[in-house]
C-alpha cells in the first residue's frame, strides 16, 4: 500500500471511530431515562403532565370512607391535561368499569369506551377501589375523591373522553389501589401511544 492510500485508509478509519464513539454515547445518554412526577409528554396535541402522588390507607369516594386492603394501598396521582390545539379536542380518561383494559383485545365485546390512565405498582396493574353495586351506578359518570382528610379535585371518569377548549388546561387526581410496598406509577395509553410516570418511592 503506498503512502497516500495507507493515510487515506486510516483517516476513514479514525472518522468511524469517532462517529461510533458519538453513537455509543447517545446510545449510553438514553439508558436509564424514564418519565418522573413533572415530567411532561405530548400525546398529539394533549401535553400530559403528572404533577403529584401520594400513598394513603383510606380515601373517601362520594363522602364514602374506603379502607385499603390489608396487604395493599391507594396510589393517588394528580393529572394535568392541557390542549396545545387551535380547536376543542378530546383528552385522557378515566373508565371506572374498563378501569383495568387499556389496550382492546381480539375477539373481545367492550359495552364500555376502554380505559385511558391506570395506576400501577412496580409495573403491576393495579385496580379501582372495591364498590358496591349502589356506589357502582354513582361513579359510573364521575365521583368525588378525598383523601387524608382534604377533598380533592377529581380528574375527568365516566363513560367518554371528555373534550377541552383550545389552549385549556383540566388538572385532577385519580385513584388506584396496588400492593403494599410496590412503587406506585402512572399510565397513560391515549392516541396510540403509551407513557408512564415513576415515583421515587
């Protein structure tokens, strides 16, 4: 190899190590990224921001005082919606009775528009609190939540997806109950897409 080629082949060669180093850095950047309380995500023109958490033993529902199993607790998530669009426009959830779908399967009858925003814990899907069938038919268009003695604005439930005005903001707080000592998360599936929120504890 003469002088020339032999310079020119290692010039290519440094080039690719550099841009592989590049890669391998953006790649190591990512790792370990993941969606915490204040984080923000657009799901089309719906900015969704988990705001807050908090973890309880008793919540009330509908002025009904609700207490966690014993080997489980409520995961309570405030959500603020917000329409980033020129127009009114459909926003996430929450379907009390398809609480727990938030994909449709094959082959399956939905008497229900599905599920929007779930609670998790530790990656585990958790549930709407134990109702009756009077409390039931009560929250089946919405309901009021409390917890640690304070009432709280309550995210959008009921049988469709509420609609919001342009560059409008709706915040609320849903509720779940998961396994005691699980770390409480929240997700959301709306437009296609999928997101969920962490917490550190």
């Amino acid at each position: 190899m003469n002088r020339r080629a032999y310079l020119t082949a290692a010039t290519v060669s440094t080039s690719a190590l550099i841009a592989g180093c590049s890669q391998v850095e953006e790649l190591a950047s990512n790792v370990g990224e993941e969606t915490t309380l204040g984080d923000t995500v657009s799901f089309g023109n719906i900015d969704i921001t988990v705001t807050d958490s908090m973890t309880t033993g008793k919540i009330t529902l509908n002025g009904n005082e609700k207490t966690a199993p014993s080997n489980g607790i409520y995961a309570l998530f405030e959500v603020e919606a917000h329409n980033t669009d020129v127009t009114e426009r459909d926003v996430p959830y929450v379907s009390i009775p398809e609480y727990e779908t938030l994909e449709k399967e094959e082959d399956v009858i939905y008497f229900n528009d599905i599920n929007d925003i779930r609670v998790y814990g530790s990656g585990e899907g958790g549930h709407f609190p134990d109702l009756d069938w009077q409390e039931e038919m009560q929250v089946n268009t919405g309901y009021e939540l409390g917890a640690n003695g304070e009432q709280l604005e309550t995210y959008p439930a009921g049988r469709s997806r509420p609609s919001i005005d342009a560059d409008s903001t709706i915040t609320g707080w849903g509720v779940g109950v998961i396994d005691t000592g699980a770390t409480p998360e929240l997700r959301i599936n709306f437009g296609g897409k999928s997101e969920t929120w962490k917490t550190d504890d």
